[in-house]
C-alpha cells in the first residue's frame, strides 16, 4: 500500500518543488534585470554630466530605451498568442540592438576603452535575465510527466480500492471512507498547486506581480 502511494507522491512532490523553485528563480532574475538596467542609467547620467559632449540628451535616451525594455519584457511574459510573443520578442532584441550602439557613443565621446566593460557587462546581464526568464516562461513541465500525473492518481486510488474494501470488513469501516476521501483530496491538491506554481506570470494569486519593474524616469532616477 505504501508503496504504491509512494509511486505517485514522489512525483508529484518533485514537480510542486520544481515549479516552486522555478518561480523562486524567476523572482531572482526580474531583480537582477533592474538592476543591471538601473546601474546602467546610473552610470549613464554620470558621464553625461562629465563629459560635455554627451550632453543630458544622451542620460534622456538611456531612460527612453530602459523604458521600451521593460515594456516589451511585461508583453512578452504576458502574451497569450505565439504572434505576440514572437512580435515582443523581435522588438526586446530590437531595443538590445540599440542599446549596444548606445552604448558605442561613450567610446566614440573619448570614454576610456577600460571604462566600457562595465555598462557592456550591465547590458549583458540585462540580456542575460531576460533570457533565463524566457526558459521559465516557455519551457514547462514535459507533457509526458504532465499525463503520468493525472492518470497516476487515478491508478493508484484504483490499485488500492482491495485494500479500502478491506477495512469496510474491520471494526472501524468508516475508515475506508477516511483514507479514500483523504489520499484523493492530498494528491489532487498537490496536483493542482503543480498547476498553480509552473506559470509563475498567469493571471493567479500565487504569479509574480510585473509591478516589480517600474520604469525609470529621467527626472528622479527611478
């Protein structure tokens, strides 16, 4: 009895922790992409105020391009068609592109080549987070894992019927009725927490809220 219960908890506890861990890592890399964008503005703002050639003009581009990021990172963590992800993800790549040309100026302003690997690391990392959340974002639990979970419960509760038509026989029969009702209703909620946790950008009570990414104005930095 235990364990054939064991066959199908084991995996269900493997894929609700998976999901959770998933989400866990989603949160981690949302903040690392602010903050790479944000100490990219940062040091933008900086060298235009030093270097009189950049001018604010060049710290007002900066806020204009992080702005159009992160916008194109909530539609495509929102989009529900593959023509709106694919649109989002063309325009994220787009602004990526621009954002590299960006920041080609400050070489061409005269910035010190050594000085140019920290806003390139900070554009990589921005690159880097948005990559990561699309594997968590696209890539969910396999179908064939998916399909093993709903027919499991169904085959174990059928498996062990013998032994609860066992107990009705004892002298506690409405036991029967207890474990029955009970192993159902905990592989069922494991099930549909499963569910719950693997989107961590649905529209549920438990997704992560994009309110995270607030966008950065060019007159107060944040």
């Amino acid at each position: 009895y235990q364990r054939r219960v064991h066959g199908i908890v084991v995996p269900l506890w493997f894929a609700v922790w998976t999901a959770y861990h998933n989400r866990l890592r989603a949160l981690a890399h949302l903040s690392e992409f602010k903050a790479c964008a944000l100490s990219l503005y940062e040091q933008h703002c900086t060298w235009s105020a030093t270097v009189p050639k950049l001018g604010v003009i060049y710290s007002e581009e900066t806020a204009r391009l992080i702005q159009e990021l992160l916008q194109h990172l909530r539609e495509y963590l929102h989009s529900k068609t593959e023509n709106e992800k694919d649109q989002s993800l063309f325009n994220m790549y787009t602004v990526c592109n621009h954002f590299a040309v960006h920041n080609d100026k400050l070489r061409q302003h005269g910035i010190p080549a050594q000085l140019l690997t920290v806003p390139s690391q900070h554009l990589k990392g921005i690159v880097t987070s948005f990559e990561n959340l699309r594997s968590i974002r696209d890539y969910r639990t396999p179908g064939s894992i998916r399909a093993f979970l709903i027919v499991g419960i169904t085959c174990v509760c059928v498996i062990i019927t013998p032994y609860w038509a066992s107990l009705v026989k004892g002298p506690n029969p409405w036991l029967a009725y207890v474990y029955a009702v009970s192993l159902y209703m905990l592989l069922q909620t494991m099930r549909s927490l499963h569910s719950y946790l693997e989107s961590p950008f649905g529209n549920t009570m438990d997704s992560i809220s994009l309110l995270i990414l607030n966008t950065i104005e060019d007159s107060d930095g944040v």
